[in-house]
C-alpha cells in the first residue's frame, strides 16, 4: 500500500529555530513549537511509525524536543481534517508534519491505513491519540511539546545544557515509604536502615544493584507511579543550539510522562530485589486504574474497553500507556488531560500482569494473581484474537484506539505471561505468532520479522524490507517463544554482526551489534569511554541501553539452555555489553537511553541526512520515526537491575528466578480472592 501523502508545512521556519539558537526560541513561543516541526515521521509506536501516519500525533505531540522514552506502540492514523483540528487547538494551523530522512524506510513498511477513532462527543484536539507501535513497551516513544521559554532559557543557560555532563557522586535517596497493611509484605530489606546510598563504583553485584537501587527510590513519583526520565542532567554535548537538552518535562506537569511499561518494569525488580513493599505501592497504584467504581470515568465510554475479570468477576479497563504528573489517572479514561498517551497496548499492559504474579508468586497474595489473570483476559479474548488466523496470534492495539497488527514483541510479552500464569491456551497461540515470522521479511530471511501490516483485522502480510526490531530476537530468546535452534542461532549471527556504512555515512542495515562513544562525560574517568551494545532495529542509529540489557539476558539464558558451544564466541558479546552497562552505572549511577549527544532538532538532521556534527548526532535512532536522548530513565535502568540479578558476572550461574519470562518457582497462586480490589469495583454483567 502507498505511503499516506504528509502535507508540508507553509510557513518558513527560520534556520536558526530549526538548529535550536535559544536567542530565537526566546523570542516566541510559537517558534519553539515550529523549531519540532521538520522531518519527522508520525509514528504511532507500531503501525503507524511504519505508516507515518498520524500527522497529528507528530504534528503536535512531535512538537517536543524530545522524544519521551518507549514502551506502547500500535498504529494510528487521522484525516488531515483531523490533523489541522489539533493544530489549530495548538495555534499551529499552517503546521503540518514533514517525513524525515526515514522516509525510505517507511514506505517499505506496514500499512497504517486504521482511522483513529476519535469520540464524537470529544475534538480530536483533547485525544491523547496512541503513539504506538509494534514496539510496544518498551519505552513508547511519543513526541511531546515544547518546553515554554522559561524552560528553554534555563536549559541553555546551565552549564549541563550543552557540554556539561555529571561526574560521578554517591547519591542519597529518601527512605522508603511505609507500606500498606499486607501481613505478607516484610520490610524493606535494602532500606529497613535507612536511604539506600549509592556506591562510588560498580564493582560487584551487589555495589551495582545499590546503585540501582537508589536511582529507583529517587525516580520523582506521582500518583505512586515512576516517571520516565530522571532530573539529573546529563547534557548533550559542546555543539550549540544542537546539543542543548532541557528538563525531563519541559513542556510541563501534563505532559511529564508517567509509563505503565517503566513502573511495571520498577514492580518487577523491586520483586526480583525483594524489597516487596516497594513493588506493592505501585501495583496497588496500578490496581486503582484497572478497577472503576463507576462508569463516570469513562472516556471514551464504549462497552469495547470494559472487560470481564476473568478470575475477578469485576469490570477492568485495561491501563493506558502514559499518565502525567497533573491528573490523577481514572479508570477507562483513555483521554487528555488525564493521559499523556491514551493508547491502550498490549505489551504494556503484558508486563504490568508479569509484574502482579510475580508479585503473587513470591507473597502468596492470590488477589494480586486473580489480577493478572483479569489483566491477561481482557488482552487476549474478543477483538485481539486471531486464532482464525494462519499465523495465530494476538493483536497489538486494543480498544479504544485499535490497531491491526500484531508484532513478535508482544507476542513475546503475552506468551511469556502466559507461561507464568499457566494458560497453555494463550502459550500455544501466541508462540504459533512467533514461530511463523522467522524468515517472512524476504528483505532480512535469516532473521524474525518484526510483525505484520495492519491492512485488516489480523493481517497476514509482513511487509518486505521492513527494519528488524532487536526485541523480535532477543526477547524471543528470553522467553523461549521459539525454541528451534537453528532458527535462533540464525537469528543470533544476523544480530551480532556489526552494521558497515551506508548512505550519509548512516549504519547499513546489516546487523544490531554496535560500539559507541561516549564523549559528553565530564567525570575524570573513564575518558570518550567505548561502549558496547545493540542499536533498536535496523533501520536505527546508536545502542539503547534497554535492549542491551534485555540482550544480555537473553544470551546468558541461551548459554543456559543450549550450552555455551552451542554458540561458540557468545561470551564476547555478553561480558563486552555486560561490563558496558556496569561502566555506566559507576558513571552516571543510574542508565541512560542513550550516550550519544545532541538533541531533538541534530536527530531530525541526522535522519534527513543534512550535515552536522557525526559525534552529536541526537542520541540514539531507532529507525523507525523517534530518537532517545541523553536522559537517564527507568525503564534502562530497571532492565540493568534485572540483568544483574540473573547474571552479574560470567562466574555466576543464571538465576532464572529473575527472567520475568520464567514460571517463578513458587507456583502462582490461583483462586479468585478480591480482597485487593477497591470495594466498591463494579461487578461485570
């Protein structure tokens, strides 16, 4: 299917805007809105990054400096009537998206051709459209609005603005907070003495989890829920007006993200830490959102997102993909001001009922299971099945905001849950998915294809040439979504070759494994340090460090399973990425998305292939429509946290106990006790 036709924007943007000169931005708020408006692709996390579709995500949610991290990805589209409506509520109407040098890539991809479908009681200006996409989690991307003038002005006036980096320092967090009423629940191990202090170095396992440690306690919270990015600057690099990067909300309280993927993720590892208290204030946050008293917060109020409770018997509305820092989240409410990104994923909504068993299994609290098993059955039956299918399945964007795709990434999600909860059902489905996509991109046959088009309900079409996403792999492997060897030791000698150069000097698309340096470090050691990881896709730029440490498990988990000759050489990939992770926790005491410098407007050069600075290049590309900058975040250093419990060092078995794709070996409790669940939920018809 053709590319949607992007209407260009017929105004001039002046170049000093477009480079970020805080002079200009200074001079009017207007101009630092149009300073987001050239080259980048809509992309609604999955489909619709492939589509470039919804222009009016991009055309005001793109209006960011930033890209805010992952997680929740379908695909999403509106008319240009559509488009212009939330422009004009914006003050933008002669603004429209441009594509940006993705473009190539994107014609090649899915067809994103799903209308929104907005309330008709509501403009589209007060949708929190979804900005998914097949990469559904995993930090969903979306773009959000510019800073104000005032933000701007003190980004570029700080010295961590531009060159300035963040020596390393121990960091001191508050002490936890006292925890519910849960007899099961202990105190905190880690903080029963008080805040956890962070060490000056990563040096062992247990120096690097207190590292951890103490950025999760000091992640800023609200509504008990974690935000994405952390205060602490890091600055983007020496290059000027390309290089400065504001706060972790700059555009304010209503627009700083809150991710259900990144606090579930927090949940898992406080689980996986046992610190139990800790992951019970956020699933009990959790619980709020997916139980409604009544139908006043319903918005959109459509039977389509109202969900029996399988082991509840109550309603349950499945969680958006980001709250914000101003509203209180409602239940069933997918709309602005209450979500910064409406869409309701499958992936995201996968790991927040891993992080509730978990939970379950390790405290014995059946009502926390009897929440996952809702959770998983308001993901899985209806609209999203497609087990008529040939390729099986389960679909990636739910109600009310539905997208036809359906992606391995969650696919992955959904079976490893279901192992968990033990639903051979759910298992059998989604690891028939998986299975069918390795080979079906003709463009990359050695490898799994990200997922399919979304032209129809449970569409059967890969599309040719589309990027190969490194969690198609890599969480695959985690979960044993697809145990054939070959087809994963296939999978595995595609990701770990190293992309050579193609066009504009960019990465071809040969390959995942990538070396980057990082040159915006202040601290006295180590100097322009070589750090090794995997970049997003294919199609993308520069290692995520989220990935990487999925990546790491993953191939620990192989060793594991398979035997270490099995893959001979594995070991290289595991230690250098492995000790690249610690490197940056004894750096930065916390993970970063990215170490490449630059900000929002070097990233849209980058992929527009216009000259600026290589070294500064808008941090790291995913290739498919959104970067991620230089902001230590959650969700990475969740992941670290994850992956130093299962593997710390070569000399250590893995602990299978801390893969949130394994059956924890306390069986998950079964029943249906609600003893959890607001009193006054609504009971299902």
């Amino acid at each position: 299917m053709p590319m949607r036709d992007v209407v260009r924007p017929i105004v001039d943007v002046p170049q000093s805007v477009m480079e970020g000169d805080s002079d200009t931005l200074l001079s009017e708020e207007r101009q630092q809105l149009l300073r987001y408006a050239g080259q980048a692709p809509t992309r609604t996390r999955w489909s619709q990054i492939l589509l470039a579709a919804a222009t009016a995500v991009a055309g005001v949610a793109a209006v960011a400096l930033l890209t805010v991290p992952h997680r929740s990805r379908p695909p999403l589209r509106s008319t240009t009537s559509d488009q212009r409506a939330f422009a004009q509520d914006w003050g933008l109407e002669n603004l429209a998206d441009r594509v940006s040098g993705a473009a190539s890539t994107l014609r090649a991809g899915f067809n994103q051709n799903q209308p929104v479908a907005y309330p008709t009681a509501a403009p589209a200006a007060q949708l929190m459209q979804p900005t998914s996409s097949p990469y559904g989690q995993a930090s969903s991307p979306a773009l959000q609005p510019q800073p104000s003038a005032a933000t701007v002005a003190a980004t570029a006036a700080s010295p961590l603005g531009s060159a300035g980096g963040v020596a390393a320092s121990p960091t001191v967090v508050p002490a936890a907070a006292a925890v519910g009423e849960t007899p099961v629940v202990a105190e905190d191990p880690i903080a029963e003495d008080g805040p956890v202090i962070a060490p000056d170095r990563c040096t062992d396992k247990e120096s690097c989890l207190l590292i951890i440690d103490a950025f999760l306690d000091a992640q800023p919270r609200n509504f008990e829920l974690l935000q994405v990015r952390s205060p602490k600057a890091l600055g983007g690099g020496p290059c000027g007006g390309r290089c400065n990067i504001p706060g972790p909300c700059p555009e304010g309280d209503a627009k700083c993200r809150y991710d259900t993927y990144d606090s579930a993720l927090a949940a898992l590892y406080y689980v996986k830490r046992g610190r139990l208290a800790k992951a019970k204030v956020i699933l009990d946050a959790f619980i709020k959102i997916l139980y409604p008293t009544n139908s006043a917060t319903f918005k959109p109020n459509s039977p389509k997102t109202q969900h029996r409770g399988v082991a509840s018997g109550r309603v349950i509305t499945l969680l958006a993909s980001s709250f914000n820092k101003a509203h209180a989240p409602q239940p069933g409410n997918y709309q602005s001001p209450f979500v910064t990104d409406g869409g309701v994923d499958t992936g995201n909504n996968a790991w927040a009922a891993l992080a509730f068993a978990h939970y379950a299994a390790a405290t014995g609290a059946s009502c926390y299971a009897a929440v996952a098993r809702d959770i998983l059955g308001a993901m899985t039956t209806g609209f999203a099945d497609c087990k008529a299918s040939a390729r099986q399945g389960y679909m990636g964007h739910l109600p009310p905001y539905t997208g036809l795709y359906r992606s391995v990434e969650h696919n992955t999600d959904l079976y490893g849950l279901a192992k968990v909860l033990g639903d051979q059902t759910v298992m059998a489905q989604a690891q028939a998915f998986v299975k069918s996509m390795f080979g079906r991109n003709h463009a990359f046959n050695t490898t799994y294809a990200t997922g399919t088009t979304d032209g129809k309900r449970c569409d059967d079409t890969v599309a040719p040439g589309y990027a190969i996403a490194v969690d198609a792999t890599f969480w695959n492997i985690l979960a044993d979504a697809d145990t054939n060897v070959q087809q994963i030791n296939s999978a595995l000698r595609f990701a770990l070759q190293t992309p050579g150069l193609g066009k504009n000097n960019h990465p071809n698309a040969h390959g995942l494994w990538v070396t980057d340096i990082d040159r915006v470090y202040s601290g006295s050691e180590p100097h322009n340090p070589r750090l090794s990881g995997f970049r997003f896709s294919t199609a993308g730029n520069g290692a995520q460090w989220e990935n990487t440490a999925g990546a790491i498990m993953a191939m620990a988990h192989y060793q594991s399973k398979y035997g270490a000759g099995s893959y001979p050489g594995l070991d290289k990939y595991i230690e250098e990425s492995r000790n690249s992770i610690k490197t940056l926790l004894t750096m930065y005491k916390g993970i970063p998305s990215s170490v490449l410098g630059g900000n929002y407007p070097a990233w849209q050069a980058w992929t527009a292939g216009q000259a600026l600075d290589p070294k500064y290049p808008g941090g790291s590309d995913t290739g498919l429509g959104w970067p991620y900058l230089r902001y230590l975040a959650t969700a990475p250093t969740a992941w670290a946290g994850l992956m130093l419990l299962y593997q710390a060092d070569s000399s250590q078995p893995v602990d299978e106990e801390s893969n949130p794709y394994a059956a924890p070996s306390k069986a998950v409790p079964s029943g249906s006790e609600t003893t959890c669940i607001p009193p006054g939920a609504m009971r299902a018809q």
